[in-house]
C-alpha cells in the first residue's frame, strides 16, 4: 500500500539520518582529504606527542575506578532492599534511584564548593584541630583533592550507580530469596549464598548497567573539564576550539567511538548466554534485621542516596539563596526558554521518528534492524556527535549559500548551524534510543488483532497508527517524550559545540559560570535542571514498583 511505502521509506530516511554524523566522522578523520592530509605534521602530531597518552590512561583509569565503584555500590544497594527487610527499606528503593536526576557536571560543582580549601568542610576541620590561618602548611595539614582524577571517579559512581542498582535489584527481587534460603538450608553462610547464588543470578545485570554507566562516564565533559582531568572528551574540544583542527578531534572522536563500542562488546562477552526470569514468589526476603542490624542496614542503604542526591541538592540551594541578590532573573527565564524550546523540538521529532520506525519495523519485519541502527546514536557520545554534525551541515550550509549567490547574488547564510536546527538534530541523534525503545515497548503491548481488525475496516497503515495505535499507546508517547526533553536539558558536550552563536541554555549556562568560579550563580541552573529530571526519575521509580506504598 502506498501510505506503509511512505512509512518504509521515511524510516530508511531516518535511520541514514542518525548514521550520518558517524559516517561524517570517519571520512573527515581518515578519507584522505586535504584536511586530513594537512593535519598529518600538525595538530594531530601535536597531540600525539603532547596529550594522547594522557588522554588513554585518563580514560583508562577513570573507567576502572567507576566500573568497581558503580559495580559495588549499585550491587550492596540492590542486595539490600532487595533481599532484606528492615526500617525504611520501602522509602529507600524509591530514593536510592534519584541521583540518576543529577547530570555528573552539577554534583561535580556542588562537591567542589563543599570540599575546596575555603569550603565549609576544609574550613570546621582546620578550625577543630587549630591549624587554621597562615599555620595550616606548618603543621602539615592535608585533606584530598577533590578536583583530581579520584574526585571525578567518585563523582560519576555517586550519580550512575543506579544504573547498576535498577536491574540488579530487579535480578534480585526475581526470586532471590528462594535461591538464597535454598544455598542456606545447603550450608552455605550468608556471604557465600551472596557470592555463589546471588552474584551470578545478577551477572547479566551487573554487566548492562555498568556498561551502561561506563559509557556516560566517556561522554561526559562538564565533570571531567570543571576537575581538569584531560579524557578524550576534553580533547575534542581542545583539538577543535584551541587547535582549530577538525579533522583531529575526528580522529580523537573515532578513538573514543572505539572505546565505547569496546565496552558494549566486553558488556555482550560477559554477559554471554546468561539471562534471569522471575519466580511466583518473587519479592520476598531472605534476610530480616531488626534493633542495631536493622539500623545499621538502613543507614548503609541511605548513603549512597544521601550523598547522590541529598547532600549535593543542599549544598546547591545553599549556594543559591546565598548568591540571591546576583541571579538576573530575566537571564535566567531566557535560559529556561531556551532549554524548554530545543527540548520540546527534540522530544517531539524524536518520538515522531521512533513512531515511524517503530511501527514501519511492525508492518514489515525485515525492518526490525532499522531500529538497531537508528539506536547506533546512544553509543556515541556528544563529543562525537557534535563532530558529526557540524561538518556535514556546515558543508552544506556553505555549499547552499554559494549556489544562492551565483544564481540570484544573494546568500542564504548558515540555515542549520546558524540556527537551533542542527542542535535539534544533535539531539534527536543522541536520544534516539530512548525515545524508540519506549514507543516499542508500548507498541509490543497492542495485539496484533488490532492491525488485522483495523485492515477489515478498510483502513490503511497510516490510519491505523493515528487512529488505532497512538491512542492506545499515548502514555509511552508521553513517556518517550519527556525522557528525551530532560536528556536534552542536561546534555553539556553537544550543547556547547553546536549551540549557535549567543543561544545559551541552563547547561552551558551553567558550565560557563562554574568554569569562572562563580558557583554561587551557577547553582540556580544546576538546580532548575535537577528540578526538571526529577519527574522521568519518579517514574521510572513508580514504574519499576519502588514508589512507596500509600497509606490506607
């Protein structure tokens, strides 16, 4: 039929779309052009001899340390109110999933205020053992850098772990207590039913969710650059803004490209065959802790989210009341503005293109790889992207302008990186996954009678999709869309390199008053954003169960 013709094509459309700024990055980096050619003896031999190796170790180590971080702090969060049962143990499945509301450049800045010389922890500790003043060096004071490539490890474990806790405890909960109360009648002891039955019922988990941590660890830039650790992140952007050199932050962008991939293929090696299913009585406990036990457990399930969400919000609303008087609130409206404009404009052609692949996947299932490779955008990170799209729209845009001017002597000017379109276009490569993998799951949902019912009454596919299918899928639509709106207002990297000129929003906002020091002022954007990925936060938390139960 003509109109599923119209939808197969536009999907095809769609998915060569997001592979472009892949393909764009490998032909600038190694197609043999001029630019290429020329930065053979220049940037690119600069960075290899100057920060290449430090852009590998940093990167190296910094995926180490927040692998076992998230590894462990999501797998005793998970194991915890999933298999035991003390106080506040409902309250703490909801709260231990918030800090995922915290992108890792705004607890990054909350920490350094609180943990820098003159911050309130430096400053009560000099003053409670009597070095404070001139003495301090003397008397061989010392505290840890926060700013330091160990600060940046414990800030990325702080915000992803729930990535690792979400599907662990979902493992966990699957009927764990039956297999852990199994180990235990065999004579196992409560550390080896852990080891034994309980790490390997979650080992598939434990590989998705740090691999998926792992991998927002290698696109970030606002920690890694507020904490000068040099990854291959902030070397884009020095090869690109300091360098000028584009085709040497393609090469970069490919090397990180590669680590990411490495990591989704070391995640599907280790994972291997394994996959876990829930049992009939899953949800109950192994384990019981009541008085000091009960106690204890309770506070060790709270750090993580104490010092992931609570700690971190304060400290910014302190920051922000103290630096009242200097917010300019016209500023700060124009920069909510602007992120709720680029948002809504991503959220919306986003969803409407994981319709169309979606359900064009639905008609035809030879299809179904469209929506794998238009997924490819989630494994690149925002350095990458930014990259990707700025070299072929800004060809474009010049290709466009010089063929106005010989033809009617007037230009066009930069129609797509002069404006917010290519941003939206970043975006929409980005978020991709997110917003296709939740119209899926709600189109998985509709039976297949509904198509076949919809074609007896003469229907055609495009009819059914608008008449049929979105109404009954209208909640994962809405879904869909507000996950990639607030993905979209925490994104920094690709913010700040396709932004055109003099569009700010509260992320880069935000990165440029910290980058002045100005901590205080750039607290009231970090906490609008945080305010904003509070909502698909609450509900994945009500979605996976872990809301508490309301009162009678």
């Amino acid at each position: 039929m003509t109109s599923s013709r119209v939808l197969h094509g536009l999907a095809l459309a769609i998915a060569a779309a997001i592979v472009l700024p892949l393909a764009a990055v490998v032909v600038l980096a190694f197609g043999g052009g001029p630019a290429s050619n020329a930065v053979a003896g220049g940037a690119w031999t600069h960075l290899i001899e100057t920060g290449l190796a430090a852009y590998t170790v940093n990167s190296l180590v910094l995926v180490a340390l927040v692998g076992i971080g998230t590894i462990a702090v999501g797998v005793g969060a998970a194991w915890l109110v999933a298999l035991c049962e003390f106080p506040g143990r409902r309250w703490l499945q909801a709260a231990l999933v918030l800090p995922l509301a915290l992108p890792g450049y705004v607890i990054a800045y909350a920490y350094t205020d609180f943990l820098q010389f003159a911050g309130p922890v430096q400053s009560a500790l000099r003053s409670l053992v009597g070095v404070d003043g001139a003495g301090w060096k003397a008397a061989g004071y010392w505290f840890p850098e926060v700013r330091s490539l160990p600060g940046a490890a414990l800030m990325f474990v702080l915000v992803l772990y729930p990535y690792v806790y979400l599907p662990v405890r979902a493992a966990f909960a699957a009927g764990g207590a039956n297999l852990t109360e199994a180990a235990r009648t065999l004579g196992h002891s409560p550390w080896g039913a852990f080891v034994r039955v309980a790490l390997p019922l979650a080992r598939p988990a434990i590989a998705g969710g740090c691999a998926l941590a792992l991998m927002e660890t290698l696109a970030d830039f606002g920690a890694v650059a507020h904490f000068a650790v040099d990854t291959y992140t902030a070397g884009i952007y020095k090869a690109w803004f300091g360098l000028g050199d584009k085709a040497a932050a393609a090469r970069l962008a490919c090397l990180l490209l590669l680590f990411t991939l490495l990591l989704v293929q070391v995640e599907r090696l280790s994972r291997g065959r394994a996959r876990f299913t829930a049992s009939a009585r899953a949800g109950r406990t192994a384990f019981v802790f009541t008085g000091w036990r009960g106690a204890a457990a309770a506070c060790a399930a709270a750090l993580p989210a104490v010092l992931g969400f609570a700690l971190p919000v304060v400290i910014l609303a302190r920051l922000a009341w103290q630096d009242a008087a200097a917010l300019e609130w016209q500023r700060f409206a124009a920069l909510a503005v602007n992120s709720v404009k680029v948002g809504s404009l991503a959220a919306g052609v986003a969803v409407a293109a994981a319709l169309a692949i979606a359900y064009s996947a639905r008609l035809e299932r030879r299809l179904q790889g469209v929506g794998r490779i238009a997924g490819l955008g989630y494994a690149m990170p925002g350095a990458v992207i930014a990259v990707g799209v700025l070299v072929p729209l800004a060809g474009f845009d010049n290709w466009l302008d010089a063929a106005f001017r010989r033809a009617f002597g007037v230009g066009t000017g930069l129609l797509l990186t002069g404006s917010i379109a290519a941003l939206v276009f970043a975006y929409v490569v980005r978020f991709m996954a997110v917003a296709l993998n939740t119209v899926e799951a709600g189109l998985a949902r509709v039976t297949p009678s509904m198509d076949d019912a919809a074609r007896a009454m003469g229907l055609s596919p495009a009819a059914t999709l608008a008449r049929v299918h979105a109404p009954l899928i209208a909640r994962s639509i809405l879904v869909a869309a507000l996950l990639v709106f607030v993905d979209a207002i925490k994104e920094l990297p690709a913010t700040l390199a396709v932004r055109p000129f003099n569009f700010d929003t509260l992320a880069t906002h935000a990165y440029t008053l910290a980058k002045d020091e100005r901590l205080g002022e750039a607290a009231w954007p970090c906490l609008a954003i945080v305010l904003a990925s509070l909502v698909p936060v609450l509900l994945v938390s009500r979605a996976l169960g872990t809301a508490p139960a309301r009162r009678a």
